[in-house]
C-alpha cells in the first residue's frame, strides 16, 4: 500500500467493497491513489452507477452520468471521497 487511507476513505473502501460485493476484496487493502477502474480494482460502468446510487443513498450527494468530471471523481478512492465529502449536504 503506497499511502494509508484516511477515515473518511476507509468508510468509503467499505461502501465500494459492500455496494459492489467485491469477492476477496479488503476495504483496507484499496490504495487511495490507486486507479477504481481498468487495472485498479477493475471496476466498469455499471459498477459506477451502483456506486454513485449507493453514494447517494448514503451520503445525499446526486452523482450525474453525464458529468464531464466523472473521470476525475472515480479516478481514485481519494478522488472519489473528496469529491462526495466536499458535496455532501451539510
């Protein structure tokens, strides 16, 4: 592991690992700076759509399909929990 998760990304390790029911998967074990999808955790479409409904129900953060920044948002866990903490209702 090349950076240790934040408690903030350690919740959201568990929500992907859960969401996803990703066999033989460690939340501890996802790298922060790791790619989610392609050779990272393998992650596709479909799982992001999960993943943003599963964000939504947990944290009330809407996650667009057509957002031109999901690239960047899904790139990592550390993107992706910046993200959903930096727009989540307060």
């Amino acid at each position: 592991m090349s950076q240790p998760q934040s408690a903030a990304e350690a919740e959201m390790a568990s929500l992907i690992v859960e969401a996803l029911n990703l066999e033989g998967v460690e939340p501890t074990e996802i790298d922060p700076a790791a790619p989610l999808f392609g050779k990272g955790l393998g992650l596709d479409s479909i799982d992001a759509l999960e993943l943003a409904l599963e964000i939504s129900k947990r944290y009330g953060v809407q996650m667009k399909s057509d957002d031109e920044n999901n690239r960047e948002i899904f790139a990592s866990l550390a993107s992706l929990t910046a993200h959903v903490m930096a727009t989540r209702p307060a």
